[in-house]
C-alpha cells in the first residue's frame, strides 16, 4: 500500500464525510494523486482500527480467475480464515464466475467483527463484465462494516447511479484532486524549488493542478543547472505534452546507470527484490528498488513491507515505448528473463504473457502446453486459444495441449468420424514408448475431448467406453480429467436407461471430485442427478435436487454464466411439467442461447421441446414449427436420430391439435414419409429404442383421431413392451391416459375411470400436468366427465387444478356465462353500464323502469360471480362478452 501522498484540503474533506458510504469512487486522469488519496484514506481507516486491504490492478487481472484469487488471498492475509472457500473453489472451476466468489467472500465478511476498507486501485484495467457484476453484488449484498474504495482514471461500469440514488456512493473527482496554485507553490518549494508568481500562475494555468505533472516539474527544474530556466515556453501545449516532453526531459538527465536500470525493471507490471536482481544483472534487487523510491523517480510501493514495486502507468508506458525504439532485441531478451522468472516461482499467466512479448513462440509454446490443464481448470481456456494465435504451426503441433486446442477449435465443423479420426492419430502417437495402457495427462486430455464429442455427437457408447478406460487406472492421473470424463459417461448412461451404471459412475465422479473441492463439476454432477430422476418419472425428487443445487451451487456464479445453462433447462422440465409457466419462456431462451460444445445435446433438445409445447399451447403453431425445425436441424447436424424422431413425433402432434379439418390427413403424410426403420436401425444395440417409441406413440395419436381406438390399443400394447421396468415413468403414465381415452370411446366407462383414476394418482403425486394437456380436447372431456363422478378429495382437488390451468379457459368460461343463460336484455345493460351511463341512461336508452335495471344488473352480478358494477365490467372485458 502506497505510503507517501499529499493531502489536499478538499480531499480531507472528502475523507472527513466517508465515514457513513459504503463505496468511495476516486475518478480522475492518470497523475492526479488518486493512489495517494486512497492512502490518505487507508492510513486515516487503520487509525479508527480497520483492517485493510490494498489491491493495485494491474491488466493481467483483467480475467476472473486471477482477478478472484488475487482478492481472496488478499482478504486472508488481512482477516486470517477470510477467503479459504474461495480459494478451494478456484483451484477447480472451467470458469471462473466472480458473483460466485464474492458470495463466498461476502460470508467471510459478514462474520468479522473488525470493519474492513477494501481498495481496488487501477480498476480502469478491468473490463471483463463478470467482475464488474461481482463487484455490483458485493456492494448490494456487503455487510455493514465493509467499504469498497476504487481509484480509476474513467467512470467504472458499475452500478453507480444506483448507488447514488441510494446514498451508497461518495465521489472524488478531479475538483477535489486538482493542486491549488498555492498547493502547488508548496509542493515546490518542499522540493527546494521558488518559482515568481508570474512563473508559478503561468505553470498552475498549464498544469491546472495536475498532480503528476508538478512532480515532473519539480524534478525537471531541480536538474537545470543554472537555475529556473526562462524557457518556459517549452511547457506549452496541451497535457499529453507537456507530459511527454518533461518525462523525456527528465529521463535525459538522469545519470546512464540508473537511465539503463530503468529501463530494463520496466518491462515487469510488478516487481520485487529478486525479480529486479534478475532483470538488472545485479545482487542487491531489493536495496535497488528502495533507492529509486528515494529518488521519487515514479516507483510506487505495493505494500506496507516495500517488497513490491511498480512504476507509475504513464512512465512505465514511457519507458516501455523507449526500450523498445531504442534497443528491440534487448526489450525482447529481458521479457524472456522476466518470463523465466514467474515460470520459476509458478505464476503461469504473468510468465505466458512475458513469453509473448519476448516473441518466443518455442517457450511461449512450452508453457501454455505445461500449464495447459491447470489453465483449462481455472476457467482460462479462451487463453489457450488467444495464446494459440502466435504460435507457428509447425511448432504447435509438437505441443499436446495446442493440437487439441486446435481439435476443439474444429470439432464443431467436422463429423464425429472425422473428429475421431483426428483424435485416434494423435492418441496413437502419444501412447508410443508408454507401456501398455499406460496414460498420461495428454493422453486423457485427448480422451476427454473424444469423450464430449461423442456425447455431443450421440455416440453414447463411446462415452461409456471411454470411462472403462479411464476406471481400470482411476487415481494414477488428474482427477480433473478423470472426473469429467466420468460425468460424461454418466449422462451417456442416464440417455441409455441404465439407471444403476449411471449412479455407480457419478459415484466414481464424486469421489475423484472430492480431491478437487471443486464446485462446478459438482454441479454438473447434480444436473445429471436431476436427469436421472425426471428419466425414471420422479419429478419431485428432480424438483428437490434443483432446490439443492440453486441453494448451494448457482449462487456461486454470474447469474449470466454459461455454466447455469444445464440448470437452467432442468429447472423449465420440471416447472413444465406442473404448468408453473409464468416467464418460463423467457428462461428457457436465455438457458438456449448458451448451446456449445462442452454441453449435452440431449438437455438442449428437450428445452427446444418445451419451448415448442409452451408456444403450442399459447396458440403460437407457426413459432412452435419453427422451433422443432431447428431442433430437426440440430439433430441432424449431429446425426442424433433419436432427437431428431422426438421432434418428429412433437410436429406430428401439433398437426393433430390443429382445428384443420385435413390434420389427420397431413399427420398421416408426415408420419408416413419417414423411414422410421433406417433411424431405429441406429439404437438396435440398447435396451431402449427411442425412435420406435416416437413412432409407436405418433401412431396411436393419428389412430385416435381417425376413431380407430382398437388398433390404438394394440399399438399401445407393444409400445409397453418398450418401457423397461423401474424406468420411464412418465411415459407409462402417458400410455395409461391414451388407454383410458380408446376404452372410453370403445364404451368400457369403468375400465376407462379405473385407468384413468390410476393415471390421475401417479400423476398427483409427482405434480405433473402437462401430460394430460398436451394430449388435447379428447383428454379434457374425459377429466370433466370424471370430475363429477371423483369422491377421492385429493384426486377432486388434483382435477379441477388441471381443469384451471388448460389453455383457452377464458374463452370457455365466456361461453359457459352464455350458455348459463346471460340474455340479451343483459348483455345490453352490461354494454351500457361499461360506456359509463348510469342507471338511469341505462333504463332511458333501454326505455326500462330504474327497478327493472337494478333487477338485471343483480342477475348479471349472479351470473358473473361478482359484487359491483365495476367488477361485472372487468369481468365482462375477460370474458369477451362486450
């Protein structure tokens, strides 16, 4: 934390009001003394006994992950204890979502009994959105005693107005930074420097109080030799100038060995002792940076000790820009010895970035492959493709974890055949020399990628044979990889029905992820848990686990995060399944504008599903063709012909809900013009064949409606054969309704109630009610006959809240008034009465008696189940009586 600063009178007063604010903003250009105003106001702080913790930004943590370990071990070294779950957290995450640590952190917080100023200085470096919304959160969400303090040349993207509107804010800008011309004849003649008023308002009037640039000033004069010089035209011009002009001025008369160790410490955004040691040559790093420090040469302390240093932006920049013009190759080899030493005290982003600037491809090549899945593990894979760019091709390819960057970067425009083809040359290539079976974390790497394409590309054995792989030496390599080539098995297996062998591998899963204590493949892991029981028809365990999952995984990230994807979709399955639809739609869109390739195709089909059986069911048929075209696209891109049957057999309904009078005869087209065969032909192998089932059920819908309901029966019994025990729970409960409706039709009234009843009660206690809506008018008629024959109370209660929630019921209510008998006489004075005449316009219009009015707006009021004049015509408005 920087110590040195000059207090200003309106600073201090700034400071003085602080005290009740729970986020202070200094915004000003570089150079006007926003460091030392923070540490005016860290020192003042200390004093009343916070603690403090001080972070100065720098733009390699302008990514989540660095920017949240950065935080979280700042705050442990300030509160001992604060930060530990965050920092388990981020040893394991692909992505790291900086609302998910500062929650984390906030806990930490809320439980210390000291107060605590938190300074982020420099935060004009970050411009990733996720730290910005972590940073919102923090504030929203920070206990009373922590008070955020920011330094940063431009208004922040954050939520400063509402902050402001709310009281939360203090602002400290330029008005409050800006020298004084007597400030500035003081900070002058501290220095040693008088200047005549004429000289003083004359450089006050170019600098206007620019901190920074009095400092130059005073360095600039103190090295003229015969005194204040009269050339003080040279200083015209605007800021930027005068700047540049009294920073080359300055550098130029400073003597050749300190201008040459300047030069070669610039080229690190931080520094230490020995990292100065090893970039000057020199053995006595620390004492050196002390020194430049007494210089006040622009280096400014990191830390209360004095072991890190970094020099101000605009020299830094300057003398960057000098290095570089005046000597390439030296800028070159001292990014190499800058990149060697953060590979040597393992800070891979910090060394990489070296590396780059050194323009070394070979090393630069070396590290990312060395650092490569610790990186994937951090969230920082769009580094490895960013890094990717500047290496050769000719040298990527030597370098495992470059090539399969590349792989991945293609996988989306090659077919599975071809991907694999890919992976088995570098698999094989890899494997020589290893003893037999034996597998390194490159090798994994490469079966984890074979493994999410397979799963994308629906090749689900493929998947579960990979895990066999991975399970005969599971503990011998990263536990990353293992645990994520797991899961995918795992879903592959909740695909396939094989309920057991998916619990045994998420079991695996789970202890491998232990070693990790990580939390988002916890979280996939809990997605799958829920896949799993909405498979076997247990939609409240699937609502349970959810609950679970958004209690103790989703508020750990963005809540824009692409990881909530998955969970996002699972949570509309089952919020569908009860017709809880209010801004589901919006939900599912947002969950579905995150399809990539890390995620399985089959959760993203059944949210396109739901999305197309919501739009049906609101009236909405061309949108709902819409989107089961692309989600026939989809499927077929990826030649999953299950999905693509399951969309097939979803358009098919939806013609048949038409009010057409060819529906039959188009559902018939359309069902017939598949070969349905070809695509089953690719499921022969497992116990379940999705695609027959999807025909199979297609056809009982199209027999149903052409009223051929024994044939309907009979295909509903082979389609049981289908179902495997303990296992598809809601299709069984789907094929009872369809029975229920052919024996009613057939006229055996008491075998379809009993099945029916038993369809009503599997589906009460699982709450679910799009089944019996999605199957049409056919299936209502059948609930309300039953309603009035039901002396079960729960069943009662279940069928008159399925009856509530069907779609069109307003427009049936309406009818059901009219039908009760509104008459005409009525449905004239309601129309009155909602023009606003009174009951006396009312019966001169009608050339009714004011009794005979009253008597009919009391039936009115009757009929519509309402108490006033001003309900009956709301009530009419909903019901499109006027």
């Amino acid at each position: 934390m920087p110590a040195d600063h000059l207090l200003r009178p309106r600073v201090q007063s700034a400071l003085d009001r602080s005290a009740h604010y729970r986020v202070l903003l200094f915004s000003a250009p570089a150079g006007f003394g926003k460091t030392g105003a923070l540490a005016a106001l860290a020192v003042q702080r200390e004093q009343q006994g916070h603690a403090v913790v001080w972070i100065s930004l720098d733009s390699a943590d302008d990514d989540p992950g660095r920017f949240c370990a950065k935080l979280s071990d700042a705050l442990g070294a300030a509160l001992p204890g604060a930060g530990e779950d965050a920092a388990s957290y981020l040893q394991n995450t692909l992505r790291v979502p900086a609302v998910a640590v500062m929650e984390s952190l906030l806990m930490d917080l809320a439980q210390s009994e000291r107060p605590v100023l938190l300074v982020l200085d420099d935060l004009e470096r970050i411009s990733d959105a996720e730290i910005h919304s972590g940073l919102n959160r923090m504030v929203q969400y920070a206990p009373p005693g922590l008070t955020l303090a920011i330094g940063s040349r431009s208004s922040p993207p954050l939520n400063l107005a509402t902050w402001r509107a709310k009281g939360l804010l203090l602002e400290v800008g330029l008005e409050e930074l800006r020298l004084s011309e007597e400030q500035t004849r003081e900070y002058l003649k501290r220095d040693g420097v008088e200047l005549s008023d004429a000289c003083l308002q004359a450089l006050h009037a170019q600098t206007e109080g620019w901190v920074l640039g009095v400092q130059l000033l005073s360095l600039w004069l103190r090295q003229q030799p015969g005194g204040v010089p009269q050339d003080l035209q040279a200083l015209r011009g605007d800021q930027t100038a005068v700047g540049d002009y009294l920073l080359r001025a300055v550098f130029q008369r400073l003597p050749q060995d300190i201008r040459d160790t300047l030069l070669s410490l610039s080229v690190a955004s931080r520094l230490n002792g020995d990292l100065a040691s090893a970039l000057t040559g020199r053995q006595d790093g620390q004492a050196l940076l002390a020194h430049l420090d007494s210089l006040q040469l622009f280096i400014l302390p990191l830390d209360r000790e004095r072991q890190w240093y970094r020099f101000h932006q605009l020299f830094a920049d300057f003398l960057r820009a000098h290095l570089r013009e005046l000597d390439p190759e030296r800028f070159k080899q001292l990014h190499f010895n800058a990149s060697l030493w953060f590979t040597n005290h393992h800070m891979p982003t910090l060394a990489i970035e070296h590396a780059c600037l050194a323009e070394d491809p070979e090393m630069l090549a070396a590290l990312v492959d060395g650092y490569g899945l610790e990186l994937i593990n951090r969230g920082q894979l769009y580094l490895i493709a960013r890094w990717r760019r500047q290496v050769p091709d000719e040298i990527a390819e030597r370098y495992p974890i470059l090539v399969l960057s590349d792989v991945w970067a293609r996988a989306t425009e090659l077919s599975l055949a071809d991907a694999n083809r890919l992976l088995d040359g570098l698999l094989a290539r890899w494997s020589e020399g290893k003893p037999q079976g034996a597998m390194g974390d490159q090798y994994l790497s490469a079966l984890a990628v074979k493994a999410v394409l397979a799963l994308q590309k629906d090749d689900l054995e493929q998947c579960i044979a990979l895990a066999r792989r991975v399970e005969s030496q599971l503990g011998q390599n990263s536990a990353f990889l293992e645990c994520a080539i797991l899961l995918v098995a795992a879903f592959a297996q909740v695909m396939h029905g094989q309920a057991e062998q998916a619990r045994r591998l998420m079991g695996l899963a789970q202890q491998r992820n232990h070693f990790l204590d990580g939390r988002y493949l916890h979280m996939q892991l809990s997605t799958i848990e829920v896949m799993l029981a909405l498979e076997q028809g247990q939609v409240k365990q699937a609502q349970m686990l959810i609950g679970r999952v958004k209690e103790q995984a989703v508020p750990l990230f963005d809540r824009r995060s692409q990881a909530l994807a998955l969970p996002a979709i699972s949570e509309s399955l089952t919020a569908y399944y009860r017709m809880d639809l209010d801004g589901l739609e919006e939900r599912l869109r947002w969950a579905l504008g995150r399809v990539d390739l890390v995620n399985p195709i089959d959760l993203y089909a059944q949210g396109m599903q739901c999305l197309a059986r919501i739009q049906r069911l609101q009236g909405r048929g061309k949108e709902a063709l819409a989107t089961l075209g692309l989600m026939q696209a989809m499927a077929s891109r990826n030649h999953s012909w299950r999905i693509f049957a399951m969309a097939l057999g979803e358009e098919i309904n939806l013609i048949l809900q038409e009010p057409a009078a060819d529906r039959c005869k188009r559902a018939e087209q359309r069902l017939n013009g598949i070969d349905w065969q070809k695509l089953a032909a690719h499921y022969r192998q497992g116990p379940f064949n999705p695609v027959l089932w999807v025909r199979g059920l297609s056809r009982v819908r199209v027999l149903q409606a052409r009223g051929h309901f024994s044939e309907a029966l009979h295909e509903i019994t082979q389609l049981r054969g289908l179902l495997q025990p303990g296992w598809h729970g809601l299709q069984r409960l789907r094929l009872d309704l369809l029975a229920a409706l052919s024996y009613q039709r057939l006229g055996y009234q008491e075998r379809a109630n009993s099945l029916l009843g038993e369809c009503l009660v599997g589906a009460e206690r699982e709450g679910v009610r799009s089944l019996f809506i999605e199957e049409g008018e056919a299936i209502r008629l059948l609930l309300q006959q039953l309603e009035s024959t039901e002396r079960q109370p729960a069943l009662q209660v279940f069928i008159r809240g399925l009856l509530g929630v069907w779609p069109g019921q307003e427009s049936r209510k309406a009818q059901e008034v009219l039908e009760e008998g509104l008459t005409d006489r009525e449905r004239e004075v309601v129309c009155l009465a909602a023009q606003g005449l009174s009951n006396e316009e009312i019966g001169q219009q009608l050339l009714l008696a004011l009794g005979t009015v009253k008597w009919h707006l009391h039936n009115i009021y009757e009929k519509l189940k309402v108490r006033n004049r001003t309900q009956a015509i709301r009530r009419a408005r909903e019901l499109s009586l006027l």
